[in-house]
C-alpha cells in the first residue's frame, strides 16, 4: 500500500490584481429603542438610512455583526436565552431578509454571540454563553434558515470573564479567534477544540486590555487595539487615570501583543466590538463617540477622523459595524511551494476543499477537491465560489530524493552506477523472502518490475533507453528507494 502524503493547498493566501474601489460602512441606527439599517461613508461621515423603518427593536450586543462580501449580506443578533434572533438584511437595499429565533438547546444566557461569517462555506459561526458561577464559551454555528443551533465545543473554550463582539474568523484554515481579558483563544472550526494562552504584553502594566479583534486574511494576522490605562500625571486632576488606545497585534500562538502605534490613535471611550478592516487599502476601522478612526495597519498612524453625522439625533447613528471594500478579485492567489518532492510510490494529497457549493477545475480536467497524486508533473487549480476565484499551482516531482538516496543507509549494493546493460545487486544481509523491486522514471512511472529471490543477482537494463531513473526495492515493512543511471 503506498504511504500518502497530505498538502492542504490554502497554506496562506496573498492577493493577486486586486482593484481597490471606495468602501462602505454598514451598521444600525439605534433610535428611538429601534434599530435601522444604515450606510456610513468613511470619506465623509454621511450616514444614509436605507431601511424603510426600524428592522427590529433594540436589545442588542454591542460587535455582534458580520457581512456576507459575496450575497452582500448583514446579520446580527438581538435578543437573549430563548428570545434570541438572528436577522439578515439585504444591504444594498436595507431590505429584511429574514429574521429567525435562536435555537437555544443548551439553556444558555445567549445562544449565540460574537458572531463571524464564514464567507468561504455561507455558514455563522460564534459562541454560546452559558452562565454557571463563571462565563462558558463554547464554538457554536447557528443555521440561517431554520434558527437550528449547534453546538461543536465538547468542552468549553474558556472559562471566564470574556468581551462582547471581541472575535473574528479565519475561513481559510478554518479558525476562530476571541481575546478575553487575559487570553487569546483559538477555536478549530471542525471539532471545537481550544487552545489558548496568555496575552504577553510588551510591559507589566496591570489595566491593559486587547480589544476590538479583527482578521486580515491576506496578511494572516490579528490587529485590535491595545487599551492602557496610566497614572495621570496632574495630581490635582479629578480624573487619577487617563486611558489610551493603540493598534497592535496578537499572536495566537504565542500571545506576544505588538504595538504598532508609536502614538496613541485615541482615548478610550470606544463602542467594543465597533471595528472592521480593510485589508486591500491596508486600514483598520473603529468608532469612538460619533467619530471613525482610520489607522495604517503598517505604521499605526491615525490616517484620518471622520465626524459621523447624526441628522435623527440616533442614541448612535452607526453601531455594530461592518466594512464592504468592495474589492473586484480578478483572482485570489495561494502561497503553494514552487515545488513538492515524493519518493517514488509515495501517493500526495491535494486538498483544495472550501466546500460543497465551490467549483473544483484542474489543469488536467479533474473536478474534485481532493486529489491524489502519484504522478509528478504541474498541477493548477482554479477554484470559484460565487464572485470570488481562488488560485493555486505547484510542481510535483522526486528530483531531491536522488540526494537523499545516495545518502541513506542501504540494505542493497547495486552496481555499477552509472550502469550499462546490467546492473549488479547485492543483499548486505540474508534474504529472508522474496523482494520486490521496481524501475520507475522521473514522472513516477513504472517502467519495469520484478521480483529478486536470491541475495545476489543481475538485472538485464539492455531494453532501456538512457538516463535516470529509480529502484524501490520493497522488503516485508521496508522500503528503499536508489537511484539508476544508465548511459552507453
């Protein structure tokens, strides 16, 4: 049985042509104990109400939004324990789509908050809060049609105080990602299972907090804002501390929280969970008290200050908000390796999964997402789901393993190399059964087999054409690879 190799073709995603147009800002109007569905410009602060009325009545999570880039969808949620509803707005219109009461199967003060979209697989992702003498987080995915919970984590992901609206989603290797007071957590989409470790802030300052999460899928990494409060230094002032806002990183990984703000953005005073990202124009987002607040995510330099308008003297004229870039993808591009190296026999995987309502076109007209290779030679992908094109390549060959196998300890001689019309072989020790050995080429071909019943011996190569090729000699569990050279 041949050994097989996995490769998950979205090791990491860069952008290849991506045209940047102007943005929006998508969010609720909260007025009047109602909520409307409302477009923010970032450029100017105008705020245009599009829905004809309120959606829905308030009583609402503060971050518990997402968007749908490809259907150009808005959901969030409202409500608690058993009245909690998840409600999709069409955004370009402000039109309601639908609005469905939470399955709550598990009694939790909220079914489901901290919500992210996974635009790879139309599916919502958050967590459902259970309350029993400490917060219970567990990873959940609520169905949009029916309201239908379910619940994945086995175990909760944390136990613990946690921040509202302060999570987000890596669609591409299937990840969720939320920050409590002193943690970051990693949730795997698939079974549940967290992993979670300690923020490690660059000094030991005790009221520091990492908030307003959010993913860049194309720089693969976590950007929030780094929330410090400090001595004031007047101390005749009535306020003893004073607090500041960053733009930072966090390494899920390790914890390590990197500032990149040399000055602060803001004071505090923010709406959590009040921010989105802009990954093509390379800007993060956030609201403070009727201002958006425009950060370079390189350099965390405050790029602009917005006043948002509020001509219906809204509670908030923008909350829970979202962020539309309205990017054109020629083509996304996955960072595959130039090249992979099997030994020969060795069977490679090429999983380019992102779902069941995704089309799959190889290079060489294969359809699945899955493939198994045995054989070297390009392999392109082209993978589309909606509007959005996906693209992949990576040349599999056994060029390096002629290195390696000359190198490697050998239970055969085989001479001489190069060979002529006969090659020479030679058990260094005693034949316990028969073993098979075959010629193959640099495609992985076989071209020749047979089988070896003595230690010692001659293998005819006069019939073959001249160059390089590969013996797998496969005795009992053990496999040995060499190469063969023939030249006349």
């Amino acid at each position: 049985m041949k050994n097989a190799t996995l490769l998950v073709l979205f090791l990491s995603l860069g952008h290849l042509g991506l045209l940047a147009q102007a943005g929006q800002i998508y969010g609720l109007n909260f007025v009047n104990s109602s909520l409307q569905f409302a477009r923010l410009d970032p450029t100017s602060g105008a705020v245009n109400i599009l829905s004809n009325g309120p959606i829905s009545p308030d009583q609402f999570s503060q971050g518990v939004a997402d968007f749908d880039p490809i259907t150009k969808s808005y959901f969030y949620i409202r409500g608690i324990a058993n009245n909690a509803e998840l409600i999709q707005v069409n955004a370009p219109s402000g039109q309601l789509i639908r609005r469905v009461t939470i399955d709550n199967p598990n009694g939790a003060v909220t079914p489901m908050t901290n919500l992210a979209y996974n635009w790879l697989e139309d599916k919502i992702y958050g967590v459902s809060h259970e309350f029993s003498g400490s917060d219970r987080l567990r990873l959940s995915t609520v169905d949009l049609a029916t309201g239908d919970l379910t619940v994945i984590s086995s175990q909760p992901s944390s136990v613990g105080p946690y921040q509202s609206g302060n999570s987000d989603i890596d669609p591409i290797h299937r990840k969720y990602y939320y920050a409590t007071p002193n943690e970051i957590v990693t949730v795997d989409l698939d079974n549940g299972e967290a992993t979670s470790v300690n923020l490690d802030y660059p000094d030991n300052s005790v009221n520091q907090f990492f908030v307003n999460l959010t993913y860049n899928w194309l720089d693969q990494k976590i950007y929030g804002l780094h929330f410090l409060a400090i001595t004031d230094p007047n101390p005749f002032d009535t306020l003893y501390f004073t607090s500041q806002l960053r733009l930072a990183t966090v390494d899920a990984g390790t914890g390590q929280v990197d500032i990149i703000s040399e000055l602060p953005t803001s004071p505090d005073g923010f709406s959590t969970g009040n921010c989105d990202i802009d990954p093509a124009n390379n800007r993060y987002f956030y609201i403070r008290q009727q201002q958006l607040h425009v950060v370079d995510l390189t350099t965390g330099e405050l790029l602009d200050l917005v006043p948002i308008e509020n001509n219906n003297n809204a509670v908030a004229p923008i909350v829970n908000m979202v962020y539309d870039d309205q990017v054109q993808t020629q083509a996304l591009r996955m960072n595959m390796p130039n090249e992979l190296s099997l030994a020969p026999g060795e069977t490679l995987e090429l999983n380019a999964w992102v779902g069941d309502d995704a089309q799959y076109r190889w290079s060489d007209g294969a359809t699945e997402a899955i493939r198994q290779i045995d054989v070297a030679g390009r392999y392109e992908v082209e993978i589309t789901k909606g509007d959005i094109t996906v693209v992949g390549e990576t040349t599999v060959d056994f060029s390096t393993y002629l290195s390696h196998a000359s190198t490697q300890e050998r239970s055969w001689q085989l001479f001489p190399q190069p060979a002529s019309d006969v090659l020479n072989y030679q058990s260094k020790s005693t034949l316990q059964e028969a073993v098979s050995l075959e010629i193959m080429d640099l495609t992985g071909k076989r071209v020749r087999q047979t089988v070896l019943d003595r230690e010692s011996g001659t293998i005819d190569l006069s019939d073959m054409v001249p160059g390089t090729y590969w013996l797998r000699l496969r005795e009992a569990d053990r496999v040995e690879v060499q190469p063969l050279i023939i030249q006349r």
